[in-house]
C-alpha cells in the first residue's frame, strides 16, 4: 500500500498545468506531525511513500522526513524539478538505499520544456540530472504529458537513455485545476501508450521487462485494468494541513471524503468512506461500464479520469485502458506484446503496492519504463519498479 506526502504546497516555478503556490508561507506539515502519520501507516502496512509538494526540497526538515521513513523501512520516491539540489544535498542522499528520485521534465529541448516549465529550466534540470547520475543516486525522469509534448515522447525517451537514468514515467495531464488548460482526451491516452509501447519493442536491449523465474505471470491485460480504484482504501494523500485524502486528484470534488489526521484509526475511518461510495456507484454505473462484464470488480475503474472529464461518479469511464490496451495489442507482434504485458502483470503482482483487488490506474506499469542502467540495492528486488 502506498501513500504520497505532500510536505508543502510551496513551489518556487510556475508551471503551467500545476496548482501549488510560490509563496514563502505556503502552508507546510510540521516535522512531528509527519513523523506520526508516517508511523501510523507503516503499522497498516503502507510500505510505499512519495515524498513531494510543491517543491519537497524547499521544506527544510525533508533530511529528518527521510530519515525516519528510511529507518522505517519505507521504499521512498521524491517528486522534485531538481532546480534546489546541488552537491552537498546530493551526498545526504546516497545513503538512502530504498529511495528514489524523480526529477520533472517535459521537453526534449528548451522550446518544448520552457514553454511548460519557465524560462531557462531546460539546461539547469539537464545539470542537476548530469549530477545525479554522476553520483550514483538512483534518478529517473517524470514526464506531464500533453498535447505539447506528445510528439516528443521518443525524443524524450531517447534522452533518457542518453543520460544514464534509472527510469521515465509518462503520464496524462490530469485535467484538475490549471490542467483544466490542457485538451486532453482519450486518444491522447491511447496515443501514448501504444507510443510506449512502440518503443519498449524497439529498444527491448535498454528496458528492463522482469519476469517471474518461476511460474510466469499472465499475459492479462484483464488483469491489469479490472481492479478497483485503490483511492481512499489502499492509496491516501496528505496534504500540509494534515488532510488524509484519497487521492490528490479527486480531493476537491464534493461527493468525495475526506478526513484529518488523529491516529492509525483515522486510515480505516476514510477507507469505510470511500468503500459505501463504491457500493452505492456500482449498480448505477452507466454506458460501457454498466454494461461490462468486470463492472462487479472495476466499479467503473479510475474516478480521477471522470472528473478530470467533468463526468459524474456513476458515469461512463471515458479512458477504459483494457480497451485501449486491447486495441493497441491487435496492432503489433503477438509474442513481443504477449512478454510486455506478462512482465507489466509481473510488476503489479510483485509492487509492494500490490493488493487483491484494488489498483492505480494512473500508476500503473505502463506508463513507466525501467532502464537496465539502473543499479544498486533497487535492482536487486522486483518489489519495486513502478
């Protein structure tokens, strides 16, 4: 099970389709607090954290917050534009060796990634990336996909490779406050993926596809988009007021719960929440999803799309990613699909996020790719690659 901390809303770029604050006051989790939420989600067994804001490293107590995970046991992901990192943070962080860190980058050159990021960001994100890498830190790319930069995808994947990182997550804007911006739609999703997918069978010498070494796992793409949202039950996000929500991107819409931090117990009070939510959205889904055969375990599948469509709870999911996937798999060779998706169910199955059930679809393996430059004590563990 997983969980992503935001330790403060403040952020010192000015993204185009982000919604945190520039602002010195921005609001931040007092040390203590996060300690205690930290704490009492391990002992429910969360076991994943990313560690993000805003911009995590403008907090000046994430060294204490990474600390404490780590000794924990926490397999850690910071979300950063990279822009505060220098050498001296750099060094604090080699220690770590459950920790990940994902830097923002959206454009393969100045034009693409400025016109998204700010003026200048391009070469001063490609320095602090050089940085990592040169240190041996376990680094990867997160890349916001739009109908800017969707043509750049592969330029942006071969960059990657360039640079020597561990990873790249390509995902969809989310159309929630400023991504509101973007024109995002359904065939966006389906031309990134199979984008993905393209060069997974291209480049299959630079991309880790782990498979089982014992009973492999099956090549289901059912199996990997016929889950229920894990939002509120297996995922919880939280904010700097404390806020335990059950997904940062469904927060704001009115029909959603949410609850604020008191102890362990206050994780189980969201989850019956968000569990008599679902129960009553079943039976009313609509269009293709109440008419589908899995709608008894997808519950109409990821409720961060709907909104982000402006579609009720209960309506017709415009992004249904199996018949995206099943698409995009009549459109290339059997058997190099067949070994991507058996390796993609691997992952799900083998994440420490995995449940019964229960699952992200905007984090779902897909949208990520794993480099074989990848090394260290990550690698030595298929718990972990998403």
């Amino acid at each position: 099970m997983a969980l992503d901390v935001y330790l403060t809303n403040a952020c010192n770029l000015r993204c185009k389709y982000c919604f945190n604050l520039d602002r010195e006051d921005a609001p931040r989790v007092p040390l203590d607090d996060i300690c205690a939420i930290l704490k009492a989600a391990y002992e429910r067994n969360n076991r994943y954290v990313s560690v993000t804001g805003g911009e995590p490293f403008l907090y000046k107590q994430i060294f204490d917050v990474l600390d404490y995970a780590h000794d924990l046991g926490y397999w850690i992901n910071i979300l950063s534009h990279g822009g505060l990192l220098d050498q001296a943070r750099i060094d604090r962080l080699k220690k770590y060796w459950r920790l990940r860190i994902r830097i923002s980058l959206d454009g393969p050159d100045r034009e693409t990634h400025d016109q998204l990021r700010g003026a200048g960001t391009f070469d001063h994100t490609l320095s602090k990336i050089d940085l990592l890498v040169a240190n041996g830190v376990n680094v990867g790319l997160g890349i916001t996909v739009s109908e800017h930069n969707l043509d750049s995808v592969e330029e942006i994947f071969r960059l990657a490779i360039d640079k020597g990182v561990a990873f790249a997550r390509f995902v969809p804007v989310a159309r929630v406050k400023k991504g509101k911006a973007a024109h995002v739609t359904s065939l966006l999703h389906e031309r990134l993926i199979e984008t993905l997918v393209a060069l997974t069978l291209k480049y299959q010498d630079a991309i880790e596809l782990p498979q089982s070494d014992r009973e492999p796992a099956p090549a289901s793409i059912e199996a990997l988009t016929t889950r229920r949202c894990m939002a509120g039950k297996h995922f919880f996000g939280i904010t700097p007021d404390k806020k335990i929500v059950p997904c940062p991107l469904i927060a704001d819409h009115p029909d959603i719960e949410s609850v604020y931090f008191e102890d362990a117990q206050s994780f189980a009070r969201l989850g019956e929440k968000m569990d008599a939510l679902f129960a009553g959205m079943r039976d009313r889904l609509e269009g293709i999803c109440g008419s589908c055969e899995f709608r008894t375990v997808c519950y109409g599948s990821c409720l961060a799309e709907k909104i982000s469509f402006e579609r009720g709870l209960a309506e017709e999911q415009p992004v249904c990613t199996k018949l995206i996937l099943e698409r995009i798999r009549d459109r290339h060779d059997p058997a190099g699909i067949e070994r991507i998706v058996r390796s993609w169910v691997f992952q799900l199955q083998s994440s420490l996020e995995s449940t019964n059930g229960h699952a992200c679809m905007r984090q779902a393996p897909y949208w990520s790719l794993n480099f074989k430059a990848q090394q260290g004590r990550w690698r030595e563990t298929a718990l972990r690659f998403s």
